[in-house]
C-alpha cells in the first residue's frame, strides 16, 4: 500500500517519476535511519579518517606557526607575485562554500523539495569551507593580531579601515557570510538537536543537546516561529550567493592588471563558485550516504539534479573562458592578447592552463548523458576533477597575471614553498576533523524536513494533485503533534 502511494505521488509530476524518500519509511524508520549514526560508536573506517585529518591539520598548526615566527618571507611570494598561493586557496574556499546557501536558501524560496536530503551536508561544508578560506587574508596580512583594525569600530588611535582595499571588502564579505550561514545552519538544526535531547540515553547527552536545543517543545507556537525564522534567514541568504563572490571577483576586476580588468567577472565567479560548490557536495555525498546508510533518504534523483546543476554552471564558466578570449582579442590591447593567448596557453603554467580546461570545460559535458548523470562512480571522480579544475583556474587567473604584468623588467616566476604547500594541507585537513566530527555528533540529514516531505507525498497519494497545495498547510498541525 505505502509503495502504491509513494508511486501515486511521485506520478502526479511527470518531471518527478521517481519518489525522493523511500516508500516503506514512517516517522519511527525515518527516526531509526537519520539518528542512528549520532548514537552508533564510530567504526574504525571513522577513526582512520579521522586520524588522517588530524594528521594533515597538524601541518596547518606547523605552517601557520613558521609562517608566524618567521614572516611571510617563508612563502613563495615574490615581486610581482604579491598574491599567491593564500588568494589562489581562499578564492577556492570560499567558492566551496557557495553550495550550501543555494541549496538551503534560494532551493527553499523556490519550493525545491529535493533539497530536503542535502541541505544540512551543504550547509555544514559552507562553514567549515569559509571558516578555511577566513584563515588566508588574515595570515596574507603577515601581522593577524592586527586583525581587528580591519573592522570599523570607534578607534582612539584613530586607525580606520580603508574602504578602497580589497582586503577590507573580503572582511566584510567573509564575515557575514559566516554569521548568516552560522544562523541558518543552527535555526534548522533546532528541531532535530530537540529529537536527540528526547531520544538520548545518558544524562550528559541530554544536558548537551536540551541545552543547544533552545527549549524546544514542538508546540504550534514553536513551529509557528520556527518556520518564519526559517524563511526570513533563507530570504536573507539568498542575495549572499551572489554578493560574496561578486566582492570577491571584485578584488582583481577593478584593477588594470592584463587578465583581471574584465566586467564579467563578477557573474563567471559566481557561477564558478557554484559549480565547484556543488561538485564538493557530490565529493562528500556519494561515500557518506553508503557508510552512514542513507540510500533511502538520499537518492539517485538527489544525486542526478545535482549533477544537472554542474552541467549548467559548467557551461556558464565555459562561456566565461570564451568571453575573456574573445574580449582580449577585441579590445586590441597587446596585454591582454599576450596574457590570453601566449602566457596562459604556452607559458611557464600552460600544464596548469591544460588541466583547468580538462577539468572544467570538458569534464561537466559527461553529464548531458543520463547514464553518467546516474553513475555513482563517474559522478564522484568527475566531482573531483570539477574541483582540481576549479583550484588551477584561480591558480591561473592570480599567478600567470601577476607573473608576467606589463613590464618585461619585473618578470619572475612563481613556485610554492614547502610552508604554502602546509597551510594548504592543511586546511584541507581542518576542513576534514570539522565535518567528520559534524558526521559523528549532528544528524547529517534533517529529520524534520524528511518528515514533513514525507507526509506531503503522502497527503498527495491520498488526496490527489489537491494533496500536495494543502499538505503544505497541515504540515505545522501534524508536526506539533
């Protein structure tokens, strides 16, 4: 019955012929399935990985610490090449980030319920990314204990931050998107963090989890409040996708260095950022839903409209790569034409150019072909080599400018440090312990928003397309109770 039901649902849509949620689920299962990894004891597939990543942060401790004792003379910086590997892996991490907000705020605005299984994966991955990318202006600036000139507050040394400087524009940026996505994550997290304090066995456990559940009582009022904070949060979020990252492309558009001095920018990096965003979220996806065995919940329809939307911000970022050529090529300048078409194709970082061009042009165009977009293996290495691709761009776009600019005297070559290579690692490795111990001690899965999804497409079986307008309605009554 509950498989003819969950068929009758998902039929009313012929864009939706498969179910999101598995057809034999209650909300006892549900319970079962999502919980299940916060109170199981970690295998020791967990405590390997967690050891590596421990292992690779240690390097960001031993990086940051030379880097602190020494100076910033430790890394491959040189003139010209003023930024380097620290703008190169910021941009990249906080392009990571970029994932989680769309998919938890502009998805929830427009009513996409195949968020509901990933949302809370992506929402995570989004802090811990910016938290890394967070770390590289600050140590970029050789003096961080200075870090708090940066911000605008009443200074009796009269030092205030200059607003022209792009370091000051990713302070701003950074930092907001950390607090608002902050907020976001932890408003969603409230119901299920009040379904563990219920569920838990110890009382140290439910001290823990009563106390981060903010008194949650599951009353209408509750829901009531909830579900306002929720959409006002996610109506907040929304032009941060697009902020952000448009601050950040400012930081090389508004100079004249050949190769940066282009208006479209601000769109390719955007949609650069979601594109390598939502290729981190299939990197992550793809072994945790098998391990923590949630097939059910996160299905092979999540995983194909992911991938659907890496086709699509793939083909934007190749018509970035076009534009910039055809631009330079029309505009006549030497500069640019020399940077295009000599530097990057055939110069000193041509491989890094090949490579980006593999991964990011070609790559993505495996998934016009449904049998790719539902490949858990192609997706998860075409996911991997989205991401490689992403890193060389930003490589290329940073370092082949800054290698060779207009004057031929001032040339020199660029190579990483051991210590660039550490910190790099190493956040990596921060990024790693932090979402491995959010595996370990949060659902990964939002139990409530399963649950309501869930009841939808069973108001949809039962009541027909009409189902679905109103189970939308009944759903704060069904969950106070």
């Amino acid at each position: 019955m509950a498989e003819t039901a969950a068929h009758t649902a998902a039929s009313l849509d012929p864009l939706e012929p498969r179910p999101l949620v598995a057809p034999h689920h209650d909300d006892k299962s549900l319970n079962e399935t999502l919980l299940d990894h916060v109170w199981a004891k970690p295998g020791k597939g967990w405590f390997m990985l967690f050891g590596l990543a421990l292992s690779a942060l240690g390097l960001l401790v031993l990086g940051v610490t030379v880097t602190l004792a020494r100076g910033i003379g430790m890394w491959g910086n040189n003139q010209p090449n003023g930024w380097a590997f620290d703008i190169v892996n910021f941009v990249w991490w906080v392009g990571i980030g970029h994932a989680g907000t769309l998919i938890s705020a502009i998805l929830l605005l427009f009513q996409q319920k195949w968020r509901t299984s990933i949302n809370r994966f992506a929402e995570a991955m989004t802090l811990f990314a910016v938290c890394c990318a967070g770390l590289f202006p600050l140590l970029h600036t050789g003096r961080p204990w200075f870090a708090f000139w940066l911000f605008p507050y009443p200074s009796t040394l009269g030092a205030w931050p200059q607003f022209r400087s792009p370091l000051v524009w990713d302070v701003f940026a950074i930092s907001t998107y950390l607090t608002v996505s902050a907020l976001f994550w932890y408003v969603g997290l409230i119901p299920d963090l009040a379904a563990l304090r219920d569920s838990s066995k110890g009382k140290l456990q439910r001290t823990i989890y009563g106390l981060f559940a903010l008194g949650w009582r599951g009353s209408g009022r509750h829901w009531h409040n909830y579900k306002i904070g929720y959409l006002l949060l996610a109506g907040i979020s929304t032009p941060l996708v697009v902020s952000v990252h448009t601050i950040v492309s400012f930081d090389f558009a508004t100079s004249l260095i050949p190769g940066w001095h282009a208006t479209i920018f601000p769109p390719y990096f955007v949609a650069g950022a979601v594109f390598s965003g939502f290729a981190m979220v299939i990197t992550l996806i793809v072994p945790a839903r098998k391990y923590l065995k949630l097939r059910d919940v996160i299905t092979d329809r999540h995983l194909e409209n992911m991938n659907k939307v890496i086709l699509a911000t793939g083909l934007i970022v190749s018509y970035g790569y076009m534009m910039e050529h055809f631009i330079a090529w029309y505009s006549g300048s030497e500069y640019e034409i020399w940077t295009f078409y000599v530097n990057r194709a055939r110069g000193p970082y041509a491989g890094v150019y090949w490579l980006m061009i593999a991964c990011n042009v070609i790559t993505p165009n495996i998934f016009w072909f449904k049998k790719c977009r539902t490949s858990i293996p192609i997706m998860w290495v075409a996911s991997i080599l989205v991401n490689i691709g992403m890193w060389c761009e930003r490589f290329i776009i940073i370092v082949t400018s800054l290698t060779q600019d207009f004057l031929p005297s001032s040339w020199d070559l660029y190579s990483p440090t051991w210590v660039d290579w550490s910190i790099y690692v190493g956040t990596l490795g921060l990024f790693s312990t932090l979402f491995l111990l959010f595996l370990k001690f949060v659902p990964a899965v939002a139990v409530s928003e399963v649950k309501e999804l869930q009841l939808e497409l069973k108001h949809a079986a039962h009541h027909g397309s009409h189902g679905v307008e109103t189970a939308a309605a009944g759903t704060l009554t069904h969950g106070a109770h």
